[in-house]
C-alpha cells in the first residue's frame, strides 16, 4: 500500500469525524436539538468509515460515505438554522 493513502486516510478520520462534525454536535446540544445531533452523528460515522475506505483502496466506497457525510451535515446545520 501507498504510505501516501494513510497519511491522507489518517487527516480524513481526524478532521471531518473529530473536528468539524464534532463541532455540529456540539452546536446541536447546546440548543437541544436532538434531530440535529443524530445528523450530525450520523455524518461523523461516515466519515469516520470513509477512512477506512482509503485504507481497504475502495475509491467508490469512499466517495458514496462522503457524500453521505455532506448530506447529513447540511441536514444537521438546516435543522440547526430553521
């Protein structure tokens, strides 16, 4: 395997499952919106295996979680904006 693949896998667990999802269910408690949170929770997960997809070299399998995971974060910021 390509040490390049980890690096990228590595940043792609860390920043969207950690960080920027992290900080929409922090949002989403701290105005008690519970639907929000699960959203978010959900967009997290998927990222988080989106990850592994980079590590198993599953280029598709990749891109469906990403995507998945910018959906449920758009439905976790419009449910905390509306």
């Amino acid at each position: 395997m390509n040490q390049n693949y980890d690096a990228y896998a590595v940043a792609i667990i860390i920043a969207f499952g950690a960080l920027i999802i992290g900080g929409l269910m922090a949002a989403a408690m701290a105005y008690g919106q519970r639907d929000a949170f699960f959203f978010a929770l959900g967009a997290a997960a998927a990222a988080w295996i989106s990850g592994y997809a980079v590590f198993l070299d599953r280029p598709r399998t990749f891109m469906t979680l990403v995507g998945l995971s910018v959906v449920m974060a758009i439905a976790s910021t419009l449910v905390l904006a509306f």
